[in-house]
C-alpha cells in the first residue's frame, strides 16, 4: 500500500478531526478540525476550496451523486451547501430555532434530512426546494439515522427511541430502545427468500454494548445480540455480502456474524487483529476488503478469506493513536484520520493502466506517475511524473503518452531522462491511444487519428503529418485498432479490418468479417493478427493470404492477447482474462496447412493484467502499481530440464514440441535417451516441415531409410509437393494425396496410390491425371482382386487391361481372362483362351482350376498342349482314358504314371506293356514278379536282380528257385536278400553247406555267419573248412587246431592257412604249435609246402 499523501494543518493539531470522501468518483475529500473550517481536498492532496463555519463542524455529508457537500456546524441554524461542479458555497435556512445536530441525504433523489438538539426534524427536497419540518419527532436530541432504498428515513435519539418516518416525514414506525442508540443502518437480512431485495432491517448499536435489529415486516420481533464482555464495546460495524455485519469493538478484536435466522448469534469468524485497541473498520464492496486500524498500524482483509491478511501498513510516528477509517466508493483510497489530528490517505487500488511496445513496457505506479520499463534488455525504470491522473498510457519505441478525456500529454524517452513533448486535443474523448516510432494513433468515438508525435523535427509532407481515419463517405464506425511500425490497422462495426500502410500513405489490404470486430491484437510485425468479433470468438488473421483461422476453445471472458516478443518462438501468443491465461502457438507451416492449437492454460494471481510476454515469461501489471512476472505452465520446466523427474520431462516433451521448440525437444530427448522419445520429435519435425532437423533426428536414431527418403525430398521448394511427401512418410495417406493433388506434380499422388497398391483410388486418380495408365493400374488391381478372390470384379479389370498395342501387358491380362473366366464358369472362352495363348504356364495354371473343378478332360487338353506331359497323363488316367496315357507315357518322366500305367496294364493282363511300364516306373520288384509270375522268364527276374540288387526281389527269385528244386541258387539269393538263418537252414538241410559257405564268403558277413558255418563243418569233421571259418570269425586257435587235422590230401592249403591263423592270431604259443607240426615233433615227420 501506497500512501499518496498526508494532512497535517497546524490548526488542527490536538484534535480529533472529521472527514468524509466525496461519493461516487471520490475525487474530493472534505476534513475539518477545531479551526471552524471545512477544508477540500483532490485526491492528490491538493487543496481546491473551503468552507467558513460559525463554529464547529457538527455534522457533513455528500449527496448520491457527489455534486454536493452539506456541512451543519454550532452556533447556526444554517445549512452550508459547496457545489462540486460550480465550487461555489451557499447557505440554506433550515428555519428551525434550535441547535441542528443530525444531518444525512437520501440514497436516492435529492433528500436532505436534518435533526436538532430537541428532536425536531427538517426535510429538505433540493431539486424542488420544498421544506418540511417535522416537529417534535423525537423528544430529545436526534443522534443518528439512516435512508434506505425507499427513501425511508430511521432516525434514533437520546431519547432512546427510534422512528422510521417517510420522506414526506410521516411516522410509520417506531420501537424503544434500552439505552442510547449510535451508527444507524438500513441493510437486508439474510433470508431463504432470494427474491426479496427491499431493505428493511434496521441496526443500530445500543448503548455501545448490543447489537440491534428490527426488521419493519417484523416490528413484532427485534433482536438484540449481545457479545462477551471481554470484546469491550462496539466501536463499528458494517453490513457486508449475503447479510453479514462485521463488528470491530474497542479491545482490538472483530468478529463476523449472519443475520440468517437459524444462524443469528453465532460468531462466523473471530480475529484479534489489534492488540490493545480497535479504532475504526472500513468495508469496501468494490475490493471486497475490510480494513481495521489501531495500536499504529492498519490490517487489511479479504472478504472472501479472513483469515488471509491481504496487507499491513504500519504508522509508526502515529503516538497518540489512530481515529476514523473511510474508502473511496472505487475502493482506489482509504483515508485514515488520527487523534493527533492528522490524515493520511494510501492508495489501495491503482487503475490498472499500462501498455507495451516491443520490450519496453509503461504502468502507472500512482495516480500521478508512470514507470517505463524495459525488462528484458535489464534496463533501470524510470519514473515519469504526469500532470494528471490518467484514463489512458501508451508507450513507443521513443515516446510516452498519457491522457484523459479528449487530451493526450506526450514524453519523448531519453537515455537518462524523460522530457514532456507536448499535448494534443483530439476532436472527441479519446478510448486509447497506441505509439511507435513516429506516429501516433488516437481512437475516439469511433474515428481514429493517425498523426506524427513530432512533426516539427520531420522533414515530411505537410499531409502525411496527420489523417482522420475512416474516410467521410465511410459510414462504419472504428471499434478498435492497433499501430505497428510499418501499418495503422483497425476494426469496424462492420466487420472490415483494413490496413494501412504508413510509408505509402495509402491503403493495401482490407478483410470482411461477418460481424463487428472489437478487438485486435497484430504480432510484433504485423504479418499476423488475432481479432475478436462480436460473437466473442477469436481468430488468426493472416494479411499474406487473407486467411482466416478460428482460435479454438477460445473463452468468451477474453480480455485481451499478447504476442511473444521472443524471436525464437514466432506464432506463440497467449489470451487472458482474469482468472487465467491459455497459452496457443499459430502452426503456420505444417502437412495439414496452417491452424491455431490450444498449448496449455496457467493461472494467474487475482488482479494481475498481462503486458509483455517473452520466452515464456509473463510480466503482469498489479493493482498496486507494481509489475510481477510469472512463467506460463507451457514453458515453465525449459529453464531447468536437469532438475526435471523423467516422467514429467517425457510430458514437458510433448508439450514442447507443441510450441515448436525443437532445440529445446533435442536437448530433452539427450537426457531421455529413449528411442520413444526421439520418434516423438522425428514425427513432429515431420509435421512441421522441419527437414533439416528431421534429417538429423533420424541420423542420431541410425534410421537410414529415413534419412535417404528425406535427403532426396529436402530441396523441394513446391509447399504442397514437399508436405505432401511429409504426409506420406507419417503413414496420412489421404491428406498425402490432398496435398500432390494441389501441387504442381499432382501425378505423384497416383504414384503413391500405386505403391500403395490401393487400386480403387489409383483407378480414379488415372482418369483425370492419367488415362493412359487405367489398363496398368486395372491389370495390377485385377491381380490382387483374384488373390482376395473377388474374382468377377478380376475379370472386369483383365478385361479393361487390354490395351492392343502393348503385347507383354495384353498376354498377362488375356491371361487372367482366361483363368477368370474358368473360375466364374465360363470354361468354353477360358480354354480357348489359354489354348490360343503362347504361355505354357497359363496353360497349366488354367489346367490346375480346371482339375480342382473336376473338369478332367479340358484340364488334361490343357496340360497336354502346354507340353505338361506328366500332369496331362495323370489327368487322363484319372478319367481312364489309358489309349491318351499310352500315348503321352514316351514323353512322361514321373515314375508314379508310369506306375498307375503299369498296375492298369497288369490288371487287364496285358504283361509284356506293365512290365514295362514298371521298368519306366523303376518299380524292379513289380518288374521281377511279372517275369517269374507271368512271363516264366526267370533269366530276365535274376539278371534285373543281379543289376539293382533289390532285396524283395532276391527273395522272390529265391523262392521261385526253391519251388523249381534249385536249392543251390535258391540258397545264393536268400543270401542276396539278407536272409541267411534261411539260407543256412536249407543249406543244412539239403546238404549244400558248401555253396552256402562260397556264397557267403563274397558277402559281408558276420561272425555269427561264420562261426555258425564253421560248426557245421566241425560237426562233419571236415576240418579245413571248418578251419577256415573258423579263422574267417577270429577264433584263431580252435582255427589252427582243425587245419593241422587235415588229411594230406589237403595238406599243402591246410598249411598255407594255418600259417596265415598264427599270423593273424600274433600268439606265440600258437606259433609253437605250427612250428612242431612242420618239423614232425608230433608224429616224426616233417611237413613242407610243395611249390
């Protein structure tokens, strides 16, 4: 709190003094002390006039509308009467013999009542000058009273009664009182009924100790509250809200209560705000505050939260105590009157006037003073002081303009000082008033003057010095405007914005708006606009190309916008009204063109209006004259991301990226390291149309494909073919096409549209870019529509494929008719088709369809003139046309056809032409059957034996031999067939071992083999072949002792394999054996090997 100035009049000094503001504007403030005199003061401290009384001031009072101060005073029965607007004093005759003593004028009209010392009363009609004495109204002095809405008049006396009279001064009520009643009020009690507004209840403190309250629809009634002694006495009260009375008493505390009747009594809120006295309370409604004052110093309160104390202001050098309270009726000053007899008025509530240009703001600091600042170049403020308390501010690069009314007092801004220019008069009272560098622009009633703040020291023509906007045969009327340093522009009732443009001297640009504009807010270089229409709606106007784009979730409380000052964050603009601010950011250039999105809202403390915005920063003017900057939630984490928790960092990203920050994006993604995250920002680079940066993003993140697609597109300069490309890689293919369509390659979306093999809008696309391509793009489409299986639709597209002059293509299509046309059962035109066509594979592929639609014949016609021999057979033998199979089996190559051919041949008994068709089918075992079974050709079944070495067969030559009584070639091809227990068991029962054993001897044999043959021959003593076996299985001894057994007829082999038996054994004691046996130790004759 401010104090704007103090009274100190030395003839006041030791005495208590009375003031009273002037209602209304509160520009006037009347004091008067001991000197007899009522002095009046502006509200800067200036004192404008005074009033000579005949003694002391007995009682002062304005009337409703502040035009009239009426002053009684000792020692006269005249009314003193200073006119406000005249500064003029006259004095009325009251007419009443004795001393007045009650003075008070009505809340409505012009009435004037006046009480005396015996209980008389005076009501005085000034607008027609009529006087009505009421004698005898009281029986004793008239203390106090109040009029209510009504123009009821409650008086209240010494002679502890209280009447409630009419203007025409007629008694309607009246009620007792304990003992005698002070400060008299009318008010409302709160009620359930919300649509009472008459006010009708009476209170008036009694006896300094009870409340009372008599309500006039209740004379029956009064309520008299009393509080605890401890309180002390009621030194004040006032009605505040829904029928709430706050209650200062003389020991320092205040209480709330409501006058509802289940609450009537209880204390809502009690607060010792004073310790040792309380001297006075003062309710503003405007503020919605409660001021009390004593012990030096005064406590100011928030209505809406008591407890929380707004503000303290201490007078120390106030030793003797404070007195009376009083707010302005604006709530902007609260006087304080002391019982030294000085006053002091502070400055509570400052006109919230400021204005900005570029970085520089202006504000007024009190009512006589303005502050320029410059916060972001850190510039000291400067303080100006102004010669009258202004309506309007206004600040340019190097100008200030304050005014009121119809003038305007210009400062030209120095390095270190400001110096006052001049005034101008405008032709009306002026709404505002905006600066730049040279030029002013003043809108007043609906015109606007644009004209040079220093023409003198321009060399300029005489008519570019100044220009009265609109045109006289321009019938609209200027609601708002704006001035950048290039372009004046404002807004009609009409709904037109023009602009114009201040170096050419003429206009360039106009835009019709549907209804009025009222409100109009350019950026910092006026290539962008925000304007408010009627309809409270916002939207962004671009001059460039005329466009318009509406602002969403656009609150209809906006009270005004602010463009971002930073350079970097171009777009970024923020609405407020009182409560909040909503940060938005113009995306100009993106993949789906220019829009306005809603970034985030932040809330801002109560009278805080925004002036300048930059870098997210928000400097905000206060009531108190003072600026202070809040960050918008939007941007509030990017001065401090290392501190940030990686969830919120994660959420700040998104948010940052809505407003375009992609260094910022970046620098957050390197502390996220999350590959997420920089998908995140590749996507919006995309959006955007950041190549550059997109580029760089996915060379970080390794994704190559990326980087390759966007090098080859990065130099476009056609917008829609660049953000067309940009649309097709984030996958938004129909706004892809949209923007080729609209560039000047409309040809690349039926290119995309074919990648994409989406044919349907590939197909419409062809008929208006490309007519010449509807036979490609239906061929492809008819491929895919027969892989879904929408087969009519396929055949459609072959059909339309065919162009006749491009062979390849029409063969692929003629193709696809022929196999749609099998499919839908057209098989007559589809195998004519595949007939006449050169290729085999739509030959088989046709004969594939025709075969699963069991339409053998034709399949195997097909297969058979596709050269498909194989499958033309197998087709044929499915419908048993075995003569066709007989004359394809030369050029088959499958075995499995020759083998259904030969099992045919076989079963109609037609022997030679199955045997061969097994050979073909390399079936050896059917092969041998036929030659042993039915052909009595077993030379033909052993040799094929001999040649495949077929087990199967080797059994059945075998048992063919054994029926015949030929065991010895039997037993060689059990053998042949791995069947040697049986070999062996007809060997022995046939007497044929030796075959056996010659046999086997060639084959790879096991041990078992030849220990089971050369038992045999031991069992037959026949002891070189039992020998020989023997050592054939390794059982070297029993071996070496059957061969030294043998007769000498076999002597010389016998010994031969005997010295192989030790050799082979590398025993030496078998060695020692063979070695006696030679030299004859054993029978005396030696043995020797004839040669």
């Amino acid at each position: 709190m401010k104090r704007v100035f103090s009274l100190l009049e030395k003839t006041w000094l030791g005495t208590p003094i009375k003031f009273t503001w002037q209602k209304t504007s509160g520009n006037y403030l009347a004091v008067t002390g001991a000197d007899h005199i009522v002095k009046i003061f502006d509200r800067h401290g200036q004192k404008r006039s005074e009033i000579n009384l005949s003694g002391n001031c007995v009682a002062m009072d304005w009337d409703k509308d502040g035009d009239i101060l009426a002053v009684i005073a000792e020692k006269s029965s005249c009314i003193y009467l200073w006119d406000a607007n005249t500064n003029k004093t006259s004095q009325l005759d009251s007419g009443m013999r004795d001393q007045l003593s009650f003075l008070l004028w009505s809340k409505f009209g012009s009435f004037l009542a006046v009480g005396t010392v015996k209980g008389n009363l005076l009501i005085y009609n000034r607008q027609t000058s009529r006087k009505i004495p009421v004698l005898g109204k009281h029986t004793k002095r008239i203390t106090c009273g109040c009029w209510n809405a009504e123009n009821m008049l409650a008086l209240g006396g010494e002679d502890k009664m209280i009447t409630v009279s009419n203007q025409e001064g007629d008694t309607i009520r009246q009620t007792p009182v304990r003992a005698e009643p002070s400060n008299m009020q009318f008010s409302m009690m709160k009620t359930d009924d919300r649509t009472s507004t008459a006010e009708s209840t009476i209170s008036v403190v009694v006896g300094k100790k009870t409340l009372f309250l008599f309500n006039l629809n209740e004379p029956d009634s009064p309520i008299d509250l009393e509080f605890q002694q401890r309180y002390g006495n009621i030194v004040c009260y006032s009605w505040y809200g829904d029928g709430y009375i706050l209650i200062g008493f003389s020991r320092g505390i205040f209480v709330v209560i409501s006058t509802h009747i289940r609450e009537i009594g209880q204390e809502i809120f009690q607060a010792r705000d004073h310790k040792d006295s309380l001297t006075s309370i003062a309710v503003s409604q405007t503020l919605n505050k409660a001021a009390t004052c004593g012990d030096n110093c005064i406590k100011i309160h928030d209505l809406a939260e008591l407890k929380d104390m707004y503000a303290i202001i201490n007078l120390d050098d106030e030793n003797k105590g404070l007195g009376t309270l009083s707010w302005t009726d604006d709530g902007q000053l609260l006087a304080l009157s002391t019982q030294r007899g000085s006053l002091h008025v502070f400055l509570t509530k400052l006109p919230v006037l400021g204005d900005a240009c570029s970085t520089r703001i202006a504000y007024l600091t009190s009512l006589l003073e303005v502050t320029i600042a410059n916060p972001v170049e850190g510039e000291l403020p400067v303080t100006v002081s102004v010669d009258v308390e202004p309506n309007f501010v206004a600040v340019g690069l190097y100008h200030l303009a304050v005014g009121m009314n119809n003038r305007a007092w210009f400062y030209v801004l120095g390095e270190n000082a400001v110096k006052k220019l001049k005034d101008v008069e405008y032709l009306g009272t002026v709404a505002s008033v905006c600066l730049h560098s040279d030029y002013a622009a003043a809108l007043f009633e609906g015109k606007v003057q644009l004209h040079l703040i220093e023409s003198e020291m321009l060399d300029t023509q005489e008519e570019r010095e100044t220009r009265l906007f609109p045109a006289v045969d321009d019938k609209c009327r200027i609601l708002c405007h704006a001035l950048t340093g290039d372009f004046l522009i404002y807004g009609t009732d009409t709904g037109v914005i023009q602009y114009f443009y201040i170096e050419d001297w003429q206009f360039v640009n106009d835009y019709r708006h549907p209804v009025s504009v009222k409100k109009i807010f350019p950026d910092p270089n006026g290539t962008r606009l925000v304007f408010i229409d009627e309809k409270s709606d916002g939207y962004v106007y671009c001059p460039v190309n005329d466009a318009t784009y509406e602002i969403p979730d656009f609150s209809p409380t906006i009270k005004g916008v602010l463009w971002e000052n930073w350079p970097m964050d171009k777009g970024v603009f923020i609405a407020y009204d009182d409560d909040k601010v909503y940060t938005y950011v113009f995306h100009k250039d993106t993949i789906q063109g220019s829009k306005v999105v809603l970034a985030g809202g932040t809330k801002v403390p109560f009278c805080h209006k925004p002036l300048l915005l930059y870098n997210g920063e928000l400097t905000c003017q206060t009531q108190s004259g003072k600026i202070n900057n809040i960050y918008l939630s939007t941007h509030s984490l990017l001065h401090s991301l290392k501190d940030v928790e990686l969830n919120d960092l994660r959420q700040m990203l998104t948010q940052t990226l809505m407003l375009k920050r992609f260094s910022d994006a970046w620098e957050m993604c390197k502390i996220l390291n999350d590959h997420a995250a920089w998908n995140e920002l590749a996507r919006a680079c995309l959006h955007h149309m950041e190549v550059e940066f997109a580029i760089r993003v996915y060379r970080t993140i390794g994704n190559v494909g990326m980087v390759m697609s966007l090098e080859q597109i990065k130099g476009i300069e056609d917008y829609n073919l660049l953000a067309g490309h940009l649309a097709m890689f984030t996958n938004d293919f129909n706004l892809a096409q949209d923007l080729y369509l609209a560039s000047s390659c409309p040809i690349a979306a039926l290119e995309m549209r074919r990648d994409l093999q989406h044919w349907d809008s590939a197909l419409q696309l062809a008929k208006r870019l490309a007519p010449d391509q509807i036979p490609f793009i239906s061929k492809e489409y008819a491929i895919q529509l027969e892989f879904t299986g929408d087969y009519v639709n396929a055949l459609a597209h072959y059909e339309k494929g065919i162009t006749g002059d491009n062979k390849e293509h029409d063969e692929v299509c003629l193709a696809g008719v022929a196999q749609m046309s099998i499919r839908m059962g057209d098989i007559r035109r589809g195998v004519s088709l595949a007939l006449k066509h050169p290729s085999r594979v739509l030959k088989r592929d046709c004969g594939a369809i025709l075969e699963n639609m069991k339409q053998f014949s034709e399949a195997a016609q097909l297969y058979e003139k596709g050269l498909y021999y194989d499958k033309a057979a197998s087709v044929y033998i499915r419908c048993k046309n075995w003569a066709k199979v007989g004359e394809l089996l030369p050029h088959v190559s499958s075995p499995k056809i020759h083998l259904q051919y030969a099992k045919a041949k076989e079963a109609d008994g037609r022997y030679k032409e199955a045997v061969v068709a097994y050979e073909n089918a390399k079936q050896w075992n059917s092969v041998i059957r036929i030659y042993l079974d039915h052909l009595n050709n077993p030379e033909k079944a052993v040799s094929i034996v001999r040649e495949t070495q077929s087990l199967d067969g080797a059994k059945m030559v075998a048992r063919f031999f054994l029926q015949l009584g030929d065991y010895g070639s039997a037993i060689q091809f059990l053998v042949m067939s791995k069947c040697n227990n049986e070999a062996f068991t007809l060997a022995q029962q046939h007497n044929k071992m030796e075959i056996y054993a010659d046999i086997i001897g060639s084959e790879d044999t096991t041990n078992e083999d030849y220990q089971s043959i050369a038992l045999y021959f031991e069992g037959e003593k026949r002891h070189f072949q039992a020998g020989k076996f023997f050592l054939l299985c390794g059982q070297y001894s029993r071996a070496l002792k059957h061969l030294l057994k043998c007769p000498s007829s076999e002597d010389n082999a016998a010994i031969e394999m005997a010295i192989e038996t030790v050799g082979q054994a590398k025993d030496e004691l078998l060695t020692s054996q063979l070695i006696d046996h030679l030299m004859g130790e054993s029978d005396g004759m030696p043995k020797g090997i004839c040669l």
